[in-house]
C-alpha cells in the first residue's frame, strides 16, 4: 500500500550557474513530487538532493541543513525568517487523492484523531476542518509512518501521500478527500506543499531552476506516471490521472489566496502565531 523504498541522498557534480559552490535540495519521495524534481539533478549538477518526509524535511530546513526545501505550506506560515523561492508548487483545485481523512465514527463525534507522523500541513488541515464544520477539537496522536490505519483505534485517521492513494483495506463510515473539503468549503485551491528557504540564504539561480525542473516535468507527467506506478505497486492510468487531473504545480494569486484563507484559519485555531507574513522571494509567485 503506496511506497516501500527507502529515502536516499543522491549527488552529482559542476553547477556553474550558482553562486554557491555546493548547495542541499530537500524534496520529499512521494509521487506528487516527482514532477518537481524532474531533471533537477541535470540542471544543477552539482546540487545534493535530499529525500525525506515532509515534516522531516521542515526540520532539516529549520536546522540550517538544506539550503532550500519542499516543505509543507504550514512550515512557511510558521517561521518568520523563511522565504518562498519558487513559483513551483504541490496544490489541488479539488479532489487530491493523497491525502485522506479517514472516519470510524461520523466527524461530528471524533473524539480522538490519528495525525499520519509525515504530515503537518494536513495535520492542521484536518484540525481546522473539523473545528469550523463540526465544532470538533479532538485529542491527537500521532500514527507513525510505517504502521496503517489498524494500527490504532482513534475515531478519525489522516493519511498522506502515496498510501493514502490506496484505500485501506478497513471500512470507514465516511472518508474525506482534504483537497475536495477545502475547494468545496471556500471555493479556492490549496497548497500542500512550496519550496522554501531561510530569509537571507543565497541560492544563485536556483528559484529559476526550480520552475525549470517543475516546467520539464509537466512536460513528462505521462511518462512520469508510467515510471513510478509498477514501484508503488498502482495501476498505471491511477498515476497518470494522479499527476495530471488531481494536482498541479503553479503557484498564483489565487494560491496566494488560498494560503492566506488557511493562514487565517489556522491563527484563529492557534495551530500557528500570528504577525508572520509569508514571504515570496523577488515576487516568484505573483
């Protein structure tokens, strides 16, 4: 059910175009990312590219040891000094697939919900889903990346990424798709995931080379598609229909918009600290 592999560190070498002689990529190994990373390591050569969850990759960021990361949306929402470097994205006008709410009882009386430990922007999501439509503010707990749903007894689980693409094999009394909630509740897109940096770091052409990559792969996304679905164990048109009708990768104004209705909401829900504002490096993303 979804990815089996291990998380790697790739590199190669000469990247001419940057300023900085060796620069850290912090992208995550999930599908959804593929199209972001599609021939990155042949635009800049010389990078290191880092592959990890998306909370761990926000971590590494926050520490100083990726120069520049895809992290979730909520990280940048909630460290003052990090900048948006890219107008590269992961966002969903809808239904996403890949990230899945999962009831045992009906949302209205979840007392305790289960956080998929890789997630922190569906996390908050999620939370804020459930306060604002059901006046639900459950205890959590935390469902480790390697176990399933059956893993826990909780009323809700939240699953992310590539197993969530694969429904468990458990029935559930109801299953929310958090991409369709969120567009179908505010009629605006949401943004799993940016590229994001710390405010000052210098990542020479980078921010332009990370469109470049995001632009090859949506040139590919068919090939892409075909290429991971035997790894993940999904049938081919499921990948294909996956990166092409379920995600897409431009960020906008009206993601823009979308991000700061989810800022707003998730300040009102103290899930993040109000007077940050989110940053767009030389206007990438206007």
């Amino acid at each position: 059910m979804g990815l089996k592999r291990d998380f790697v560190t790739t590199s190669t070498c000469d990247m001419k175009n940057f300023s900085s002689p060796h620069l850290r990529i912090g992208a995550v190994n999930y599908l959804n990312s593929k199209p972001l990373i599609e021939g990155l390591a042949e635009l800049a050569p010389e990078a290191e590219l880092v592959l990890d969850y998306p909370s761990r990759l926000a971590d590494r960021l926050s520490a100083g040891t990726l120069d520049v990361g895809l992290v979730p949306s909520i990280a940048c929402l909630l460290e003052p000094d990090y900048e948006v470097v890219s107008d590269a994205c992961v966002a969903a006008r809808g239904p996403v697939l890949s990230v899945k709410l999962y009831f045992r009882k009906p949302p209205r009386s979840v007392r305790r919900l289960a956080l998929d430990a890789g997630s922190r922007t569906s996390a908050t999501l999620a939370r804020i889903l459930l306060a604002e439509r059901h006046g639900v503010f459950p205890e959590l707990e935390p469902l480790p990346l390697d176990r399933s749903t059956s893993a826990t007894d909780a009323d809700a689980v939240l699953l992310i990424g590539d197993r969530a693409i694969d429904p468990p094999a458990e029935k559930f009394a109801a299953t929310w798709d958090l991409g369709e909630e969120w567009t179908e509740w505010t009629g605006l897109p949401f943004v799993f995931a940016m590229w994001g940096t710390q405010r000052g770091r210098d990542l020479g052409r980078l921010a332009d080379v990370l469109s470049q990559a995001r632009d090859r792969g949506c040139e590919n996304l068919a090939a892409i598609a075909r290429r991971e679905a035997p790894l993940l164990g999904l049938a081919e048109q499921v990948t294909i229909d996956y990166l092409t009708k379920n995600l897409y990768y431009r960020l906008g104004p009206t993601e823009r918009e979308g991000l700061a209705r989810f800022h707003e909401l998730a300040v009102k829900h103290e899930l993040a600290p109000r007077g940050i504002d989110l940053v767009f490096r030389h206007c990438a993303c206007a």
